[in-house]
C-alpha cells in the first residue's frame, strides 16, 4: 500500500499483520521502502523484539510504544529520512 511506503508524518500508523512465524517477511516488507526515520515493534515476546529491532533499517526502534524518547537521545533516520545515520537526504 502507498502509505506503508510513504514517510507520513502527522497521526499516522501503519500496522501490518503477519503469519506467524513469518520475521523476515516482515522485516522484507518493512525494509522495502526509501525511508527510515523510525518504527515500532509490539510484541509479547522480548527475543523477537531485539532481533527485528536489530534487523530493521530505521533510526529509531520503538518496542511496545511509540515516540517515548529524550531529546538528549541520539536521533537519526536511513536512506531519505533527514539528515540520517548514513547521511540522507
């Protein structure tokens, strides 16, 4: 769908469901976009929450929240998300 490849700012979230067991489906389709700025993992399982965490291409990596941070925390997305760990746009 266009919006879970957009970089959507405002009241915005995606949530896509997945088969079970299907991580690195998952990880295929969150990967697949110009964008990187952050995401979010919601899970019962901590194990799983570290792996996908590590796997995705985002600069920030919310687990079982969103947009709880500190703005003394280090802050940067990937590919065309701002001014990012690898020097975005």
């Amino acid at each position: 769908m266009y919006i879970a490849q957009e970089e959507s700012f405002g009241p915005v979230m995606v949530i896509s469901k997945f088969k079970n067991g299907d991580v690195d489906g998952v990880l295929r389709r969150a990967n697949a976009t110009e964008y990187g700025l952050a995401s979010g993992v919601f899970t019962r399982d901590i194990n799983k929450a570290l792996y996908i965490s590590e796997k995705l291409e985002a600069g920030t990596v919310f687990i079982n929240t969103y947009n709880k941070t500190d703005v003394a925390a280090p802050f940067g997305g990937f590919k065309l998300s701002g001014f990012g760990k690898d020097l975005g746009k």
